[in-house]
C-alpha cells in the first residue's frame, strides 16, 4: 500500500514484495493443514482467555464504580445534642 501514496519504484517494488510474502504464505499454510489446525486451536484458546480476561476487568471495574458510589457515613453533629434515642 506504500505504492499508493509514495507513487515511487521502489514503493511499488516494496508493495509486490510484501503482496507476494502474503501469497506464499497462504500457500504454506494451506499445503499443511496440521499446521492450519493447530493455529485454529491456539486462536481458540486465547479467545477464551481473553474473554475471561474481559470478564474479569468488568468485575473490577463494577467494584471500583461501588466503591466510588457508596454512601456517605451517617455523621454527628458537632456539639452537644440531647438525641437520647439514637446509638451512635
């Protein structure tokens, strides 16, 4: 793509290099299934761990919005006051 906006040889050049790597490894990895499923199995794995991840930091994130949220302590009043029926 660096053809496209550099419009010089060597970009064009660099362009079907890279074009052609991408060619050569579809053709690697569809001449070795074993390979194609492996990968399939790791892509698997980290999407399960990266869902737990993301379960996990919207817990925290849950508990830190609580935590910001939660009420404020009931306080006394400064000086005396006769409230007999209150505990505090």
């Amino acid at each position: 793509m660096a053809a496209t906006v550099l419009n010089s040889p060597r970009a064009v050049e660099m362009s079907i290099y890279v074009v052609r790597a991408f060619l050569k490894l579809r053709e690697i990895l569809a001449s070795n299934k074993n390979l194609a499923r492996r990968l399939d199995e790791l892509e698997a794995r980290i999407e399960k761990k990266l869902a737990t991840h993301d379960e996990a930091i919207a817990a925290m994130l849950s508990a830190i919005l609580q935590l910001m949220n939660s009420p404020q302590p009931k306080r006394r009043g400064i000086g005396f006051t006769a409230d007999i029926g209150e505990d505090d």
